[in-house]
C-alpha cells in the first residue's frame, strides 16, 4: 500500500496551550481539498492532454494536404500542358510571349512602323514660364475624349496652364511640360496614347479669342510645331499586313502577344525595297511543363515526410505517432494512394500511369522523377501526358477532388475536428465544475472545522482551568 503524506491538523503555535487556535484550519482544509480533487485533475489532464496531441496532429495533416492541394494548379488543367514558348530571332525588331492557347509553327514577320504618340511644341512665349496666355474657357481633346478647363487670373500663364492641364478631371492622358530656351518659355503637349487616332486639339469654347495664341488643331497649327507624329505600328506575319495602335499586339496571331521594339531592317534590289523578315517561332514550353511535374512530385514526398510520423510506431523508441490506427489518416492516405497508382484511360496503352512516364515509387513511399523518360513521353504523347494529369479522371484531377472532399465542410477531416473541439470544450466544462465542487467544499470544510476549533479551543481552556484550580488545593500530609 503506498504511503501518504499525513494531514495535520494541530496547530504548532504556543497560543494552543493558552486557549488559542487547536486546528489550523486553513492548511488542513487545503489539504482535505487538494486530496479529494487530485484523482479527478490527474484524469481531466491525461484527457485533455491526449485531446490537445490529436487536435495537432489533425492540424499538421490539414496544412500538409493544403501545401500539396497548392502545388496541383500548375498541373490539374488541360491548359497547363499547352504551355508554348514564343522566340523571336531578332529580339530588335520585336519579342514574343505565348498564352496557352498559342500553336506551335514558325513565322515571318516584319515591321515597317512603330505606334508613336503625337508630341506638339509652342511657339515661345518671351516672359517665360509666367508669360501669360490670356483667358476663357479652353477645350482639350485627345482623340475621341476631352476636357474642359477654365482659364482666369489663377492660372492663366505658361506654367499655370500646364499644371491646369495635368491636374484636370478627365483628361485622358494629354501631359503637358514646360521647357525654356534662349528665345522663351514652349508649352510642349504630348499623348500618353499610341494610335494615329489619338491626336491633340486645343479649342476656345467661350466664343470669345483670349486663347487664341494656345489653341491648335491640324487645320490650324500655326501656334504649334509637330515634333512627333500620331501614328499606328505597321507590320506583317507571314505577308499578312496589319496595323495597331499599340506597339503591344496581341489580336494578330492567336494566343500571341507581340513587342515591337523596332522597324525591320531592309535589301534593295533595283528599285525594289524589301524588309528583311524576323524568325517567330512557337514550340512547346516541354522546360515549364516538366518543372511543373517535377515540383508535384517534390511537394508529394514532403507531404509524405509531414504525415507518415502521425501514424507510424519508432521500434526502437517504443514511440507511437499521435494518429496510429487513426481511421481520419488512413482513409486520406488510402485516396491518395489510390489515385496515384491507377490506370487512367489517356487513349494510350504505352503512357496510362505514373510510372509508365518516369515517376516511381520509393519503398519509404516517396515518388522518383525521371526527367528524360518524362520528357520522352511528352515528346511522343503529348495529348496521353495531359490526360494522364489533367483528364477528367486524371491524377491531379483526381487527388485535387478527393482533398477538396477531405477538407471541406462535411468532409473526414472537418468531421473529425469538430468531434475534437467538442471533446475538449467538455473537458473545459469538467475543468470548471470541478472547481466549482471545490470551491463548494472549501467553504464546508472550512465551516465545519472553524466550529471544532472553537469547541477544542474552549475544552483546551477548561482543561487549562481545572489543573489552576487543581494546583491550588492544599496537599494532604501523610503521618510519617
């Protein structure tokens, strides 16, 4: 039988011999308390503790499968297996940048044009910056689209004027600047637009001429000198002409985006000037594609590493994961497994499953990526490939669904941590109404012994009392 430490209840004050307190009543019922609650605290913590390790490891698995669900978009649709490359042999004359919609193939394309922005410089004004421009109402226009801005004694010079201009709710992107020179301050205005459409006009609209020294329009130009010209980009691929206001094209080969950067060069022979032709090619981006795939199977093995230890037992340690034999954990390996190895109709008998393209299993349950073997059924089979991962019944398709299932609301994971966090708000509620008991029974103890104390106190002063009176008596003399 174990040995307990004994609860004492005397008092070791000398104030007991003189009537004062027998018990102390304070320790004693703390003692009686912390004995009557111990089994109960010592259960509650060994639940609560088990609750807490499970909600943990339920954590650990949710963020893993997150971390994996994440590494499947760049290899869950039929578009991430189009991924094409779009090179330009000149990157002068233009670059090139491919969408998954792009075909593979190989074109001439030549420039004879860029887009520019039209670029207006004003005659000088001799009083520079704060040369005044005169008043009223002046209408600025940019292709389709203007503004209005009125023009009066706080605004109304060179400097004034262009700020009004910038600042201007509406304005569509007209920037003006001043720029002085050795004969005055020049009002320079130009588009922020490409485009022969996107012209600048300058219109007073007030019926009156106190503009009329800023105002211009190409029938009217006097008051401004054209440094650069509105105009379209011109050029062809494969001898197809085409045009854009834009030197960023992206409506003329599909799936396509061209940067024209310069005009092509040209050979002249005779009187006959031809543009020399720039390369465009189109291939499959097998580079991207093949990292994608790698990267899945990286993100597979670290979400092997981060959930095998929740279900395994270490011999040696005699250590069990905190999700053994847990049916949550094995039901989600088991679809991940499951989806991994199995044949998936991709219209091939050669390349129907993971390891037929160069992705093996370890015997830790990690996977292997082949790079070259990979790279080889893409090359022979490109269409069985993107089925294999990106099918309706595909791998990515298929583990995407079933984590989708796992984690979502109603799913064996969400289930399960609901349970835990019921389970531990009960033992929280457990937790509570001990402590309430106790409290309870403090107050009784506390009671009950004050009462004792006072009745031994009162006997300790009667005894103490009767041995006065006793000592006092005269001794009988006994005859000798």
């Amino acid at each position: 039988m174990a040995s307990t430490t004994p609860v004492s209840i005397a008092s070791s004050s000398s104030s007991a011999a003189a009537g004062g307190s027998v018990i102390d009543v304070n320790s004693l019922v703390s003692q009686l308390v912390a004995a009557t609650r111990a089994g109960q605290d010592a259960n509650i913590s060994k639940q609560t503790q088990a609750v807490t390790t499970q909600i943990s490891a339920l954590g650990t698995l949710k963020g893993a499968l997150s971390t994996f669900q994440s590494a499947l978009t760049t290899i869950d649709t039929v578009s991430a297996f189009n991924a094409a490359t779009a090179t330009s042999s000149d990157s002068t004359v233009f670059t090139a940048s491919a969408s998954a919609d792009a075909q593979p193939g190989n074109y001439s394309v030549s420039v004879s044009q860029l887009a520019s922005a039209q670029q207006l410089v004003s005659s000088p004004f001799a009083g520079g910056g704060s040369a005044t421009v005169g008043t009223g109402t002046l209408q600025v226009s940019l292709g389709g689209s203007s503004f209005s801005i009125d023009v009066g004694a706080t605004n109304n010079t060179v400097a004034g004027l262009a700020s009004a201009i910038n600042s201007a709710a509406g304005n569509p992107g007209v920037i003006a600047t001043v720029i002085s020179g050795s004969d005055g301050a020049h009002l320079v205005l130009q588009s922020a637009q490409t485009g022969a459409a996107n012209t600048i006009s300058l219109t007073e609209t007030d019926g009156g001429t106190g503009l009329s020294s800023i105002t211009y329009d190409p029938n009217h130009a006097g008051n401004y000198t054209q440094i650069a010209q509105a105009q379209d980009a011109q050029f062809s691929v494969s001898g197809i002409a085409h045009t854009s206001a834009s030197n960023t094209v992206s409506d003329a080969l599909n799936g396509i985006t061209l940067t024209l950067k310069g005009v092509s060069k040209t050979t002249t022979t005779g009187a006959t000037t031809t543009p020399t032709s720039t390369q465009l090619t189109i291939a499959p981006d097998t580079d991207t594609i093949t990292s994608n795939v790698s990267a899945f199977v990286d993100a597979y093995n670290t979400l092997v590493q981060a959930i095998q230890p929740l279900g395994s037992y270490d011999q040696t340690t005699q250590t069990a994961g905190p999700m053994l034999g847990d049916a949550t954990l094995q039901g989600v390996q088991s679809d991940i497994r499951s989806a991994l190895y199995s044949l998936v109709n991709t219209g091939s008998s050669t390349y129907n499953s993971l390891a037929s393209v160069g992705i093996t299993t370890n015997k830790d349950g990690t996977l292997s990526f082949n790079k070259t073997s990979f790279q080889t059924a893409l090359a022979s089979s490109p269409t069985a490939v993107t089925q294999l991962f990106a099918g309706t019944k595909g791998v990515a398709t298929t583990l995407e669904s079933r984590i989708n299932s796992e984690l979502n609301s109603g799913g064996a994971i969400s289930n399960r941590s609901s349970t835990l966090i019921k389970q531990e708000n009960a033992l929280t509620d457990q937790t509570n109404k001990l402590n309430d008991q106790m409290t309870a029974l403090t107050a009784s103890l506390t009671q009950q012994y004050s009462h004792l104390n006072t009745l031994l106190s009162s006997l300790q002063s009667m005894s103490a009392y009767l041995s006065q009176q006793f000592s006092a008596l005269p001794k009988v003399q006994s005859s000798s």
